[in-house]
C-alpha cells in the first residue's frame, strides 16, 4: 500500500473514493487479531465524544461518507490506533535500524 495525499475544503467525493480504495487494506490491518479484539462503533464513538467532542462532527461526515457497515465506523474513530500504532514500532525497532 502506498499513500497519497488529497486536497478537499472539506470531507467529500476524493475523501469518499480515497477511503473506498483503501478500505480492504485498512479492515485487513483492523482485523488481523480479530473483530473482538476492536472497539465497536458504539465504543468508539462514546470515547471520541468524550476524549474529543471538537471531533465528533468530522467523525460523523467522514461516518457517513465512509457509508457500509459499522466497522468502517469504528476504524475511523482511532481511538485505539495510538495503542497499535505504538505496539506497531516497538515491534520494528528504531529507525536506525531498518
């Protein structure tokens, strides 16, 4: 998977399309442990509106935009991507490493 930046005033079609060609990638990384081992959508939203109500109307455009079933949703949220994203450079070492 490569990355790739886009430009919109605001959450849109290239977001929506953008979002669509990455999502097999993205729920393959979300559930290789498991979709039990993730937040719901319900948790998920519960912990931005608490940790980050100033996100909750992004998170809700971008919900909606995403479209399908909750677990886009919930991966949306991030509210335990800092967590993965942690464990994930532990597990690679530093930098000067690779």
């Amino acid at each position: 998977m490569y990355w790739r930046a886009i430009s919109e005033d605001t959450p849109g079609p290239k977001w929506a399309g953008l979002f669509r060609e990455y999502w097999p990638d993205y729920r393959a990384w979300w559930l290789k442990e498991g979709e039990t081992s993730r937040p719901t959508y319900a948790t998920s939203a519960r912990a931005l509106k608490t940790h980050m109500p100033e996100m909750v109307p992004l998170y809700d455009q971008l919900c909606e935009l995403a479209g399908g079933p909750t677990t886009p949703r919930a991966f949306s949220a991030f509210t335990h991507h800092r967590r993965i994203l942690r464990d994930a450079v532990r597990q690679s070492g530093p930098a000067s490493s690779r």
